[in-house]
C-alpha cells in the first residue's frame, strides 16, 4: 500500500508579534493543505497534533483542541511527542494509520509558541528539562553545552575545525534568504560566524538555531482516496526511527548519532534503495556541527569533512542539503519542525517549493529529525511517483 502526501502548507517561521495564538496558526496551516490538496475538510478522518511542551501553549491535551479549533468532529484525534522529532513522529503516526486501515486522510498538524509566549532564558531552562531533568536540566546544564560536548568529540574524531561548522551556518541562512517563510534568512560570511557571541565552545551565536513560532501541515493518505493531480506525487516509501541512551555520558562514543545510523538504516530498507539513491536532503541542524553529525550517521557521506570541504552539500553539489535554511534558517517551532521537513521535501522533489529547489530534479528526497541530543530519532524517504 502507498501513502502519498496529498497536500500541506506552513505559516513563516518567525517570532509573532501580533497578537495572533498557536491556535491561528494551525487554524491557518490546515487550511492552505486542504486547498493545496484539493479537499474539503470533511474529508479528513483524523488527525495527528505534535507538540513538544505544554509550557509553550499552555494548553493540556492539545489534540481535542486542535480538532476543535480546525472543525474536524467526529474524527480520530491524538497527539505525538518525541521531543525535536515530535513533527516527524506524528507524520509515521498518520502514515501508520492510513496502512492499517484505520483511516483515509489523516492530517498532521505540528505546531509551537516558542518563540515569543516565554522569554528566551525560561524557554532555555524548560529545554535543559528534555534531557535527563536529573543530570541535566536541575543541574542547570543546558542544551548547548551538552551539544558542544558531542561536536567536540565528533571534531576530535573527524579533524573538522570551526570554519567547517561556520561554512554549514552560513550556508543554510544564505538558503533561507529564497524562502519566504524563513525566520532567519541572513546575508553572513564565516566571519562573522567567529564574532558571533560565544555561547559553549566551540558554538557560537550563528551556530545555534533560533527559537521560533508558527505551525505546518501535511496531509496523507492512499492515491486512490485523493483527487487526481496533474503535479505528479511524492510518496512515503519508507520510515525508520531509534532511540539511543538519553544521557551523553552513558554512550560508547558521545560524538557519533548512533541512533540516526539505525534509524537511517530501517528507513531505507523499507523504501528498497541505498543511501546513494538520495538525491536532496532536510536534515536536523539545531546547531551546525550537528547537521555534519548527521549526515555520517545517515550514511550520505563517507567522509563528511571532505564532502563539506568540496562543496557537495550545496545546491550546485550531488546532495544538496536543507536548502529550505534548515532549522538554522528556517527556523524551530519544535513541534512543527518535522512536519515542515517532510513538506518542503516533498515540494522540493516536485520542483514547487517557493524557495530554492534542486538543481538535477531528484527522485528520492531523505528528511531527518531528533530529540534531544539525536536520542530520539525519525528518518523517512520520499520518492516521487
């Protein structure tokens, strides 16, 4: 059975100051993938929410609000949470209903007020929690400095210098300048990369992805239960997802992303291809070093430094990579981030994203999304039709 994404659409990523609520935005999401898919809301048997904290829209069960605020009555609702997967997770809950039957079209709705509910600094503390509350978050230990920690022994490990990290950096926020929605697109040079405020050695301010508000939606289901399209559709020919020891100290290598490898590995398994297949890319750069982290976990590069060094990941390489910006540039709405992966990887691969596309028109696209440090981790392959 194939599960297609039959339409989506995502508000900009960006800090909201006008008075409009996280309701809004979903409000607004759902509706432009309706229109995007040729639906009527009463096609939609159920719905998928993820959001990552109860702190950010301070609202309990978000699932039975979304639905009441979208009008879906009547219709399965849940809510999935997975930390910085929470997005993609919530597209494997939809996709897992719709192949067992249980649903037709299923909307999956991500969406975070991160950005301007809280300050930047309670927002900090309430994100040291989703590591271990114990070790980490109580102990005043925050996100970065757990991630600079892993980056530090992947850049022991694989010689890459913090000009490699502030190229990735650089890069994406010049990606985001073509994208609309983008909540960071910036005109920078590795230089001011290294002026940047220092945050936790070797991240400085650039490095590290913003905190942002807004919403997206996808919405999935079989060819046969969706309007005939002359676009062409992508379809989700594999998933995977692993977990890996939530405390950095516990694991055998704190620079690798062990848990990406398996869940990279599962993904492309159930799609049928290899890692060479993969013609673009979305990867989860929550900070620069950890987009390099990535890849080689994903196993699209044999010697990531090179590949970086070459230029290969750029848009006129082999394997462009988050030319949406990534989450350095488009932004991290946390429960929204991977649904938004999964969006502009499927318009990329149809050549309609409003940003920049792919320059070779790729067949198979690979989105990538993680809790915590790459504790909790979803991989899912796209092909097109």
């Amino acid at each position: 059975m194939t599960v297609c994404v039959a339409g989506g659409a995502m508000t900009p990523f960006n800090r909201r100051k006008d008075g409009s609520s996280w309701r809004d935005w979903c409000r607004d999401a759902f509706a432009g993938a309706l229109a995007d898919a040729g639906l009527e809301r009463s096609a939609v048997d159920a719905l998928v929410v993820a959001s990552e904290s109860d702190f950010f829209t301070l609202q309990l069960n978000p699932a039975s609000m979304v639905a009441d605020t979208l009008g879906l009555l009547g219709c399965r609702s849940c809510r999935v949470e997975g930390g910085g997967a929470s997005g993609h997770l919530a597209v494997h809950a939809g996709m897992a209903m719709v192949l067992s039957g249980q649903s037709r079209r299923v909307a999956v709705v991500g969406v975070e007020a991160s950005a301007t509910h809280l300050d930047g600094r309670t927002v900090g503390v309430l994100l040291s929690h989703s590591f271990d509350s114990w070790t980490d978050g109580f102990t005043g230990t925050g996100s970065t400095s757990i991630y600079a920690l892993s980056v530090m022994a992947f850049m022991e490990r694989t010689k890459a210098t913090a000009n490699d990290l502030a190229r990735v950096a650089v890069r994406n926020r010049q990606n985001a300048r073509a994208n609309p929605n983008a909540h960071l697109p910036l005109d920078i040079r590795e230089e001011d990369v290294a002026a940047s405020p220092l945050v936790s050695s070797p991240y400085r301010r650039l490095d590290c992805s913003p905190l942002s508000d807004g919403a997206a939606c996808v919405i999935l289901g079989r060819p046969e239960d969706l309007p005939a399209t002359g676009r062409g559709r992508v379809r989700i020919s594999g998933t995977g997802a692993a977990n890996d020891r939530a405390r950095l100290g516990d694991r055998s290598d704190p620079g690798r992303f062990r848990a990406k490898e398996a869940a990279a590995r599962r993904a492309l398994a159930a799609a049928g291809i290899t890692a060479d297949a993969i013609g673009v890319a979305e990867v989860y750069d929550s900070y620069s070093g950890a987009q390099l982290q990535a890849l080689e976990a994903l196993g699209l590069a044999s010697d990531v430094v090179a590949d970086e060094r070459s230029g290969r990941f750029a848009r006129r390489g082999d394997l462009p990579v988050n030319l949406s910006g990534g989450l350095l540039g488009q932004g991290a709405p946390v429960g929204a981030t991977g649904v938004a992966q999964v969006l502009v990887t499927a318009q990329q691969l149809l050549g309609s994203f409003p940003g920049l596309n792919p320059r070779s028109g790729p067949r198979c696209g690979l989105v990538d999304s993680h809790g915590g440090i790459a504790t909790n981790c979803a991989v899912s392959i796209l092909e097109l039709q």
